[in-house]
C-alpha cells in the first residue's frame, strides 16, 4: 500500500476542534505465562495478485499451545493466519504440546470495476442482508436472521450490548423504527418471538457447529436482600416499608448526594417506578416525591459502610476467602474437553439506571433477575447446571451449536436487548475471533483505492441513491463515523452516519463542516474537519430545502450500506472501517517514533493512541481528582527543582555532577508525566486498545524499540492479546 498521506483518514490529518468541557533502554518484558506462538507474516507485492481471482475469505488458523499457567488444560491459541491443515485436537494434557507454524493469509486481489448502481447489483451470498427502503414497512419473518459482522460492539443507539458474536435476533432483525424529533420513518414491527428471545444464530459462523460438547455451572445470583427495618420518613413522620420498598427506597438513598439525585429525569423516573412496587397501602401515603426524606436510611448506610472501611485484614481475608470459594465453579467451562475460562458469569444485582450522558431511562428501577428469566445453553448430553435457588428453575434450557454464549436474559431497562455469559477475553473462541477481526481490516487495505475510487464516481452519479451512498462511505471512511441505526423513542437521541440530520450539520466555508451530535453511549461528537470541495457542494445541494430535523441520508440506511460495500470486498461492512482506520493510523504514526529514553517512547506512543481516540471519538469527563493529582505532581516538581538548584551551589566533584544529572533526569520526567497528564485529561485511551487497534502493531512497536511491553498494556490486555506476542519486530499492519 503507498505510504502516501492519502492512506490516512481524514480526521487525522485535518484540523480537528475536539470540545473537551474546560473550554536506556530496557529489555523487553514478556509475561512468563503467555504462550509461545510463532507469527510469520509474509508480504505480497499488490502484481503477485491476479486480478481475475475473486476476493478471498480471510481464514484463521489455530494451532496447539502450552500453557504454563494451567498445565492440565490445553488450549488452541490462533495465530497469524493462512489456510492451513485443521489443527489436531489437543490431547489430554498441555504438557509437550506440538507447535505448528502458521502463515498468514496472502492478500486478496483487488477489485477492479465500479459496480454501479448498488441496488442493481445481484451479491451471491449465503445470508443477504435486505435492503430496506425507507419509507416501506418491512414484513419480519420468524426465521433465524443472518450473521452479522464479529467486530467490535458499534452500534449508536447505545443499548447495553451483547458480545460481537452473540448479537441478539431483536437487533440484528429489527427494521426502521421512529426517528426523534421530528422526521418520522414507519417502523417495521419485529415479531413477539424476535422481541422475547435471544438470536438463535449469535455468533455463528454461517451457522457452522461451534462446539459438540459444552458444560458449565451456569450463572451466580447476588445474594438476596437483608432488610435494615430503618423507616423513610415521608411529610415529617416515619414510615416503616416491605422488604422490597425498602430495597429501592435504598437504592436513591446511597445516590442522595450524587449528581443523579438533581436530574429531574433521574427524579421522575425513580419515583415512578417506586410507586409502581408499593403496596396498596404504602402507595395511599406517598403521594410526592419532594415530601419524601431518605436521610435516615442514608445515615443507615454510611454507618455501615463506614464499618466496613475499618474491617481488619483478617476479616477482609476471610471475606474474600468465602467468595472465592463460592465462585470457584463458575471460573471455568468445558468445550470440546477443553477447560477455557469464563467471562463475567455474575448476574448483576437490582439498583438504578445510570446511563451515560443524559439518558431518557436513567433513574428506572433494574428488577432481581430470577432464575426464570435465564436461558441455559449446553449440549445435549452434558448435565443441566443446577439452579442456586431453591424452590426456582431455568427459564429454558437450549442445545444451540452454533453459538457460544453459555447463558443469557433480556435487560430489564431495555428489554430487546439481551445480557449474555461468555467465555473470557483468554479463551481460544475469544482469540480466533480477535485475530479474524484485525485480520479483515488487514484485508481493506488491498481494496481501500478501488473503494475510495467508487465512492468519487458516486458523487456524480445521476442517482440520487447512489450519490448518498457514496457520500455516506466517505464519511465513514474518511471520519470513522458508526453506521447509527434506527431506535425507539424512549432511547437516547444518539445517531450515527446513516441517521445524521441536516441539523447536525453546520457548513464552513470554504469547505469545512462541523459535526455535532450525539454519538454511542450519549457522548458528544464536535468536530469540525476540511472534507473535498466536490462532496462539500454536494452536501449543500442534499441539505437543500430541509428542515433540520429531516434526515441528511433519506434513501439509504446501514443495510443498504452494508450490501453495497459487500460487492467491492467480501464480507465488508461499516464496522471494518472503523478497525482499519484506527490501527493505520496507529501503525503510521508509530513509525515515526524518535530514539530517546522509554518515558519519552512511552509519551509518543500515547500521542499517536490519542489520535487515535480523537478520530475515534473517545472521550470521558475530566476526573474529580485530577486537579488534585496535578497538585502533588506539581508539588514534587518543585521538590525536585529545589534539589537541583541545591545541588548546583554545591562543590563540584564525580558525586555532585553524577546528583545534577540525577535530578534533570528526574526533573525531564516529571515534565513530561505533568505534560501528558494535561493532554490526556479528556481522552479514554484505553477503548480503542481494547477494541480497534490491533495488538501486533504494539507488541511489534514495543519489540523494535526495546519498550517492555508492560509500559503500554495493562495485565488486562496482556492476557486477552497473549496470541500476539510472538509477532516480529518488523511488523505493519
């Protein structure tokens, strides 16, 4: 691919106004437990590719590993990949496991003719995906829906999300539902099996065999709730309530002080869900909300809570101890024979919706998941996890091979969507789907010019549906936008591509516009970029005679995004480029890294990842105790600065010069943690990390430079990217 400026996305190489709310050398560190895997990468000059070929699936390869942290349990870690033999099963023990060597997958040639317009192109496909015209109603059917990208969770609605491979049947089947405010599109109504079950088809692979053993323990419930008989005082006179009022009145008693407790949404929608679970009797007295007094039950808890801060080390041990003993079960599950470790199998305890940013549910009651409400999957002869309940069962029990979910109930606040037990981030189902995932946005780079090609023909095209497909791809190419999806109107106002509205929108001439909205998970998107002259006037013709609550995009919707895209590369959605562009930035940037000691590698290693952010918008609020810490960062380097000047009034001698040189190495140090301490302030780093930026380029970076891997990943990440580390040196995405 050229190196040429061009590669990358537009977002980081134009001027970008982020609105952020306040206006030597070491060897290199390898965690002892990660695997031994050897990565080979093999690069293809783009004339070794025949053009008459089609696109080739990217396949990935898992090979037998050891694993020094459990010797009794193998595993089959993937690796770079290449069509290879089937792997053999792993035998019994993980002791003197064979090592196979894996080659990558050659490139797939590239694409060659526009294929125009997109709705006249006919896509072989085993799953189509429907091309949904907005305006029509949508008949649903029943059926299994078609597998949907394993990338990393992007949807805009921000509904609590499944893992990539388990997306529930209500998302990934649900047509155009309502647009808030005002531009209204028919919905097509999902049915009543798509809206109370879980995808029968998650985390398939075409609705291949996942598994043909699977036995687990199931879920574990939160203990249930001891009533504190502390009374709420209503009007000026106690009130003594049930166990259950009880538990919610405690529930906004522990967030009195906090934020929440002054939204008046939060209010709203806490009272009447508090009303809803009172008694005949209780709910005759509690008329309004403002004559109601938690102070007592707070006063209860910060007691308590209070005691529990003083436990001795002793009584805390013991604590942890009985957990630990209770959740030793649940850690592990078996598949196929072999024992991988499981993700979060706790069934969250009821409390409050939070939410993030202004939520229109926050403040609504989360209800006790019970038993009933739990879908167990497992094999057919495999026994049935026992409920930890008495006198409760499962709601149902499943058989379904081709997905790899382990349990699973509907949210209670947004009940289309599904909660789900997953194996964790170390398990080999985890890591193939990881390496598939980067493995594909690798793939975009052999077809990135053909696309970008297509899109500017599209500009022009004399089809109206087509000019706003290709001014839609652009945008998320070019801007790393999410597709946005349709929502119902008690979800949070958050869009994406696809549902921009012209008021979201605000041109700056010559031809820069500004975008504001609101992005996944109610955070803000403000960002003004400089896109081409020709799209710019396009867009002043597409926004023309709107109003700005009508829709930029009328004719086109993520579907038929989707589809267009699969017809330039096979399997190609909106979601890949957002995986591609963040790690081609990272990786071109990286590759500019100057020599100096590790803190400054670190500190360029995480400007490069804060471009990365910023083009992937992630944000988050400045900390509470930030001004705090820049205190006692600038506290100590004043120390230092003192010592310096100290050390300098001093006799000159080998032990006085070696001191003076001591500190300005401490004093540089210092600079620059308070530099990027400043920088970072409004940055959530660690999101593109754990779900775009593929870890090969890290890991290599980290080899290459003689950085210990530690500086850059967590343990977190260590664990769930242990596949990667024997990437070489040399490495690029």
């Amino acid at each position: 691919m050229s190196d040429s400026e061009d590669d990358l996305p537009l977002a980081s190489r134009s001027k970008v106004l982020v609105s952020n709310g306040n206006g030597k050398d070491v060897p290199q560190v390898v965690p002892s437990n990660a695997p031994k895997v050897q990565v080979k990468q093999e690069q293809v000059k783009p004339e070794q590719v025949k053009q008459e070929q089609p696109p080739a699936k990217t396949q990935s390869a898992s090979v037998a590993v050891k694993r020094d942290r459990d010797p009794a349990v193998p595993s089959t870690m993937p690796v770079a990949s290449k069509p290879a033999p089937a792997s053999k099963p792993a035998p019994a023990s993980g002791r003197g496991v064979k090592r196979e060597h894996i080659e990558p997958t050659p490139p797939a040639p590239k694409p060659t003719a526009r294929q125009e317009p997109a709705a006249a192109v006919k896509v072989k496909r085993e799953d189509p995906v429907p091309v949904v015209k907005k305006g029509v109603a949508v008949k649903k059917s029943t059926a299994p829906p078609p597998e949907s990208s394993s990338d990393s969770d992007d949807s805009s609605s921000g509904s609590s999300s499944s893992d990539s491979d388990d997306e529930p049947l209500s998302k990934r089947v649900k047509g155009p539902a309502p647009k808030k405010p005002a531009a209204k599109k028919p919905a097509a109504k999902s049915t009543p099996a798509a809206r109370s079950t879980p995808s029968r088809n998650a985390g398939t692979q075409k609705g291949q065999r996942m598994w043909e053993t699977l036995s687990h323990m199931g879920v574990l419930f939160p203990p249930a709730y001891e009533p504190h008989g502390v009374p709420l005082v209503y009007d000026g006179k106690d009130l003594i309530l049930t166990s259950h009022e009880e538990e919610v009145a405690s529930m906004f008693a522990t967030m009195k002080d906090t934020d929440y407790a002054a939204k008046e949404v939060f209010v709203k929608n806490f009272f009447n869900d508090f009303v809803g679970i009172l008694t005949p009797a209780t709910k005759k007295v509690i008329k309004k909300f403002n004559l109601l007094d938690f102070t007592k039950i707070y006063m209860h808890l910060a007691e308590l809570s209070a005691k529990k801060k003083e436990m001795s080390k002793e009584e805390k041990l013991q604590i942890k101890a009985a957990r630990d003993e209770q959740e030793k079960d649940y850690l592990f599950a078996q598949i196929d024979g072999r024992k991988e470790k499981v993700g979060n199998f706790r069934v969250e305890p009821p409390g409050l919706f939070r939410g993030r940013g202004e939520h229109p549910k926050m403040g609504k009651l989360k209800s006790r998941i019970m038993p009933e409400d739990v879908i167990i999957n497992c094999g057919e002869k495999d026994p049935v996890p026992p409920c930890p309940i008495p006198g409760h069962k499962w709601g149902e029990v499943r058989h379904e091979h081709s997905v790899t979910w382990l349990a699973g109930w509907k949210d209670s606040i947004n009940t289309k969507d599904w909660k789900y037990v997953q194996f964790g981030a170390m398990s080999t189902i985890k890591g193939v789907s990881d390496l598939k995932k980067y493995e594909k946005a690798r793939m975009l780079k052999q077809y990135i010019d053909v696309i970008r090609s297509d899109y500017r023909k599209g500009w022009t095209s004399k089809d109206s549906k087509v000019r706003q497909m290709s001014m839609a791809v652009y945008l998320i190419d070019k801007l790393a936008l999410r597709a946005g999806g349709e929502k119902d109107d008690d979800l949070a106002d958050t869009v994406g591509c696809c549902t921009l509205r012209v008021g979201h929108i605000f041109y700056e001439p010559p031809s820069s516009i500004k975008f504001d909205f609101l992005g996944k998970d109610s955070i803000r998107y403000e960002q003004t970029h400089e896109i081409d002259p020709l799209i710019y006037a396009e867009f002043q013709k597409l926004t023309a005679g709107k109003g700005p609550n009508d829709d930029l995009f009328d004719e086109i919707d993520p579907s038929t995004v989707n589809t267009h895209l699969q017809t330039l590369m096979e399997g190609l959605t909106i979601k890949v480029f957002r995986t591609y562009n963040a790690s081609i930035t990272l990786d071109r940037l990286l590759a500019d890294t100057k020599e100096g000691s590790v803190q400054e590698k670190k500190a360029q290693y995480e400007v490069a990842n804060k471009e990365v952010a910023i083009l992937c918008n992630h944000q988050k609020g400045v900390s509470k105790t930030h001004d705090v810490q820049v205190g006692k960062m600038q506290e100590k380097h004043a120390q230092i600065e003192a010592e310096l000047k100290e050390a300098k009034k001093g006799e000159k001698n080998e032990k006085t010069v070696k001191k003076i040189a001591v500190l300005k190495d401490r004093l540089a140090k210092s600079t620059l943690t308070m530099s990027m301490k400043e920088e970072l302030k409004t940055v959530s780093l660690g999101t593109s990390k754990i779900n775009y930026l593929d870890p090969r380029i890290t890991i290599a970076w980290c080899k290459l430079h003689e950085v210990p891997i530690t500086v850059v990943f967590p343990k977190a990440l260590l664990e769930k990217f242990n596949w990667a580390m024997e990437v070489e040196p040399e490495f690029r995405f």
